[in-house]
C-alpha cells in the first residue's frame, strides 16, 4: 500500500515522544514514564516548564570516531567519519550505569536532526553542530577535516550538541531526537516521512520579508542587531588569538635552540658540563610545553566557536518571524483592498485613477446583478480573510511568547558557559605562568649555578677591574 505524501499546507505538529518497543526496553520505558508525566502537567510540548528528564535518566556520550569508506548517492566512493553514540540508562537501583544503545552517525545525518529541529521549532534557539571544516586555524593545526585532532574536537563539539538537545525542556521530548539515538535503521526515511523539508522557509523568501516588512518587532530588530554584533567579536577574537598562538608557538620552539646549544657546549666543558646539560634538558622540556598549552587553549577556543554558530542560531529565529510578520502584514493589506472594494461596489463610486475606474470609464457601468455578484463573493473572500487574519494574529502572539521565554533561558546559558570559560581559560594561563617562568626558571637557575660560579672565579675579577676602569669615579 502506498504512503500518502506530506500535505505541503497541513501545519506541522512535532511528534511527541511515544517509546517503541525494541532493545532499548529499559531506556524506552524510563523515558516514556517520564514524558506521560510531563504530558499531564502541561498544557503542550511547547511548554517552557519541566525537568530535563533526559539527562537525568540516561547518559548520552559520543564516545568514538572512525573513519571508513563507502559509496555515496552519487555511487562515487567517499571517506567520511562516522561516530559512536551511546546511551545508557543510569536509573538502576544499584546505581550502576547499563548500556541499552549504540549506533553510529554521520556528521550529515546531525546535520539532518537540526534542520528537522529548525524547521519544526522555529521558535527555540537551536544548538549549534561544531564546525564541519576547521576555521580560524594556525600553522600548527591542520584544515583538513579527516586530521585526528580535528576530529576529536569534532567529537566532542557533537557530544555538547547532543547534551544540549537532551537538557532542553522542549527538544527532549521530541520523537525523532529519540529515534536519533535509538534507532539506527530507516532513521533518515523516518524524517523525511515528517515532510519537514516542504515546510522549509527559502533563503529569497526569508530575504524578501526582511526588506519588505514594514512594522518590525523592535525586540527582534534589536536581538538580530545583537547576533550580528556577537559573530562579529568572537569572529575577531579568534583570529587574534590564532595569531597569538602562532607567534607564541614560534618564541616557545626557539628555546629549543638553547637546549642544543646547551649540549654541544657541555661536550667540551669538564667543570661545568653537568649544569650546561641539565639546563640544555630544561629548556627542551619549557620549548616542547607549548604543546600542552595550545591544545588546551584550543578546548577554550571552541568553546568560543559554539557561541559564534549560535549567533546564526538567534537570527534564525529572528528571521522567522520576519516571515510571520511579513505574512501578517500581507494579510491585513489584503482584507483592507477586499473591503474597500465591496464599499466601491456597494456604493457605486470608484477611484478615478484606479484600474476599475479606467475600466468603467471605458466600457461603462456594470449591470445591478453582476454587482450583487461580486458583491457576495467579496463578503465572503472577507470572512475568511478576517478569520485567516485573526489565525495569524494568534500564531504570531504565541510564537513571541515561546520565543522570548526560550531567548531568555539561552541567554541565563550563554552567560553562565562564558563567564565560566573565560573565567576557566584565565586559570590556565595564570597557572602557564606560575609554572614555565616560575618554576622552570628556577629549575634553568639551579642547574646554571655551577656554571656561573666557574665564571665567577674565573672571570670574575677581570670584569670588575674593566668596570672601575671605565667608571673611575664609582
């Protein structure tokens, strides 16, 4: 029997989360438990209120990466990454953590999961996917996407992602972010099914709305305002701090030229040959600790990256209700013309200028009954437009409503995760210093100091005697 195909024009309903049965039983059963519950004390699932469950009840962990080799829809061969997702259900009463699913994902098919979120939550500030190809990168780092350190990051930018999907209050619930990682058969022919994809706004559309709406929300125009602003500064200070890490790299390796030295010199010394190779090690050890300090600067530095997707993120929804605005304001155009013309016709006058008038002027007035006509037709066109007008107004005021409270949740987050990451990446750096220009100095210190007391004795009193010559009278 064939499937019926998605009605372009139904309104699209998220499906909310019903467990299936299969060999996530324990996970399946918990979750289900856990969204009646929710479903009983809210009104729907657009709902800003309840606990995340999710994160409460399962672990969710991309725990692996692997590159492999298949076919595309092309049949071309390709290399990708595919992922491991696991989640196990933590609601034992031993309190032991049981893996109830895994399955692997391509970053194309997160992809997917977050245009199906977009498209059915226009009102929600989506999480962000870690970038798909390597930006704002330094020499050290390499732009390929298949390199093991990129896709390492990548794996753990995909894990926050799934996190901050399982712990949002509306995402959680959703059917197919469930099926996402639990089912890993038929998981893309379940979303197309949604019809998601007809439902999908145009670019040339969202831009046209931009340019044409007339009474903006000052709101939106000011947190679109403010996106833009918040891309433009992480933007900025990445590169600054690709530069940095660059020319910072660069001094660190340098002191590696000390260290041979340092060796090459101690190979001809007998009295101060030990403390010319210890600090010739030393300094090896302080030029190859950039390493460390990049790497995890790099964990900082996506952190960053994460809030400057989001910042596309807030102007979606921004768009969005452009769109509504745009189409509202259409609406409202349309019912005035429709009425105005039932009262030209009811009343028999008609613009001068206006194409009717040119048409009555020319061939002369239409007969009482074809007057009637129209007359009852526009009435009609008119109730439904007042309806269709009121529908809108309603749609509108509710998608304002569910977005503010859902910009206001993102921006208590994007406070807290920055704050503690800046806050985080200022420890690092104090602590860098305490520990390469404290105690390494120390350390470079005690090794030379056999070799400046031979300087001393040797050189000592010749130097002093050079200086009291040149400075006679100190």
């Amino acid at each position: 029997m064939e499937q019926t195909p998605p009605d372009p024009e139904r309104p699209l309903q998220p499906a909310p989360l019903e467990p299936l049965g299969g060999p996530g039983a324990v996970l399946e059963a918990a979750v289900g438990e856990e969204t009646q519950g929710t479903r009983e004390d809210s009104s729907g699932v657009e709902t800003m209120t309840g606990n995340n469950f999710w994160l409460k009840k399962i672990e969710i962990s991309v725990s692996e990466a692997e590159k492999r080799t298949g076919r595309n829809a092309m049949n071309m061969q390709e290399t990708y990454t595919a992922y491991l997702i696991e989640t196990r259900s933590v609601g034992h009463a031993d309190g032991q953590s049981v893996l109830t699913d895994s399955l692997w994902r391509r970053y194309s098919e997160f992809e997917l999961l977050r245009n199906y979120l977009l498209v059915y939550y226009p009102h929600i500030v989506v999480p962000p996917l870690p970038e798909k190809r390597a930006e704002f990168v330094w020499h050290k780092l390499s732009a390929d996407n298949m390199d093991p350190d990129f896709v390492e990051r990548r794996r753990i930018g995909l894990e926050n992602f799934l996190l901050r999907v399982a712990s949002h209050p509306v995402l959680c619930r959703d059917k197919i972010f469930y099926l996402f990682l639990t089912q890993e058969g038929n998981w893309k022919e379940t979303v197309n099914e949604t019809g998601f994809q007809l439902k999908a706004d145009s670019r040339l559309k969202a831009l046209n709305a931009t340019f044409r709406v007339k009474n903006p929300d000052k709101r939106f125009t000011e947190l679109k305002h403010y996106s833009d602003e918040l891309q433009s500064v992480i933007s900025h200070l990445l590169r600054v701090r690709a530069r940095v890490a660059d020319r910072l790299y660069g001094v660190y390796k340098v002191h590696g030229n000390y260290g041979r030295v340092f060796s090459e010199w101690s190979a001809i010394e007998k009295e101060m040959g030990d403390g010319l190779q210890s600090a010739g090690h030393h300094m090896d050890v302080y030029a190859s600790s950039i390493d460390d300090i990049l790497e995890d600067e790099e964990h900082y530095a996506d952190q960053l990256k994460e809030y400057l997707f989001y910042a596309e993120a807030l102007r979606a929804v921004c768009r969005k209700h452009e769109l509504m605005q745009y189409d509202l304001e259409t609406a409202a155009q349309d019912l005035a013309s429709k009425k105005q013309q039932c009262e030209e016709l009811a009343t028999g006058t008609v613009r001068t200028f206006s194409l009717k008038g040119m048409t009555t002027k020319l061939f002369g007035q239409e007969a009482p009954e074809q007057r009637e006509a129209r007359v009852k037709v526009l009435e009609e066109q008119i109730g439904e437009g007042e309806q269709q007008l009121k529908s809108k107004n309603l749609e509108s005021r509710e998608f304002v409503k569910n977005a503010w409270a859902d910009i206001e949740r993102f921006k208590e987050q994007k406070n807290r995760d920055l704050k503690e990451a800046l806050i985080s990446y200022a420890v690092m750096q104090i602590s860098m210093c305490k520990k390469h220009f404290g105690g390494r100095s120390r350390q470079v210190s005690v090794s030379l100091k056999p070799v400046w007391s031979v300087w001393e004795f040797k050189f000592g009193p010749m130097l002093r005697s050079a200086l009291a010559r040149c400075n006679p009278g100190k």
